[in-house]
C-alpha cells in the first residue's frame, strides 16, 4: 500500500491511500476544448479520489485535447470522477471497466510503417485493410495532413506501430506494400522498432 501526501488549495496537507484491495481498473477517455492546465486538472481528479494512473495517451487533436487513461480506482468514487470531468472541467467521459491486455508472445515482432504522400480519400482504410487480412495487429497510428512547401497539395504522413505474429507475415506485407506503393502516391517504409 503506497502512502502519500496531498497538499490541496486550502485544505493543509492530508494523508491518501492508494491501490487498495477495492480498487478496480477503469478505462477513461475524455475530450474537450484545449486549454492550458487541463491535464493537471484531470489528473488531480483522479489523485483526489484515491486514484492513480497506470498508463494513458493524451494529445491536441485540432482545437481538442483528448486523453485515455487506464486507472486504479475505487468502486465507490467512478461516478464522482465522471461528474467532476464532465460537470466541472466540461469534457465528454466515457468510463468502463478496463480489460487486460493479451500477453505477447516473444515471437511477435513490432515494426513501424511510415507512409507519406499525396493525401487522398482511403489512405488508411487501405493500409488497415491489408493488417486485418495479414493478421497483423495496429497498436498505434498518428497520422496528419499538411500543405506541401511548394504547392498546395496537401501531403499526408502517418506512422502506424504494428505487432507481426510471425517472419512469414513481414514478408506478405512487404508485397502488399510494394503493391499499394505501385497503385498509389503514397511511400511506404517497414522499419524495426
């Protein structure tokens, strides 16, 4: 059991316990309009309600800021933490319970794929597809379109972190690829994480 100390605004300092035996793993996400201190309000919500965060993704989408976390809460505090994110910091939240991660096998190899190009409709869609069909899993994709410094074409880049279940699988990939790179304005590189 982890103790530690709190100074809130006011309140002088308090003891809270963390990571009890009623604690359970929940799933948040929530968005809303960017603004300066956001993350450290949201992340004083969960601390403030004996929380604590093991693992999250926060990023600026356009004008959004847009977080998921995976969090060891108590039972009995999950509809306060959603009223005070919703209510008070005025973010859309969805929480659920939080489900464990398979467990990799050590045969399974991580790559990036780095693709850039001319933007057009189904970029992703496309690539998506051809993981599915290989049965290869997407863990990551950032991806976004900016004008191109000598035209007005806009360009898109993306960087999709997939997981291979085998050698065979890279190589299959590697002719898709070469393929869609054949059919498309768009590069593809396959490089070791």
């Amino acid at each position: 059991m982890l103790r530690t100390a709190l100074r809130c605004a006011g309140a002088g300092t308090q003891i809270r316990t963390y990571g009890t035996l009623h604690s359970i793993p929940l799933l948040i996400q929530a968005s809303g309009v960017d603004r300066v201190g956001l993350v450290k309000e949201v992340t004083a919500c969960i601390y403030t309600h004996q929380g604590t965060i093991r693992e999250s993704r926060m990023m600026k989408i356009g004008g959004d800021f847009c977080l998921m976390m995976k969090a060891l809460l108590p039972e009995n505090t999950q509809a306060r933490v959603r009223f005070t994110l919703e209510t008070e910091l005025g973010l859309s939240v969805s929480i659920r319970r939080s489900r464990e991660a398979d467990s990799r096998s050590a045969s399974e190899m991580l790559r990036k794929l780095k693709l850039t190009g001319v933007d057009s409709p189904g970029i992703v869609a496309s690539v998506a597809d051809m993981l599915a069909r290989l049965d290869i899993s997407i863990l990551s994709i950032e991806s976004h379109v900016e004008n191109a410094a000598f035209s007005n074409q806009e360009m898109f880049t993306s960087t999709v972190t997939v997981c291979f279940p085998n050698v065979q699988a890279i190589a299959s990939l590697e002719e898709g690829l070469q393929q869609m790179e054949n059919q498309t304005d768009v590069d593809v590189w396959l490089i070791e994480d």
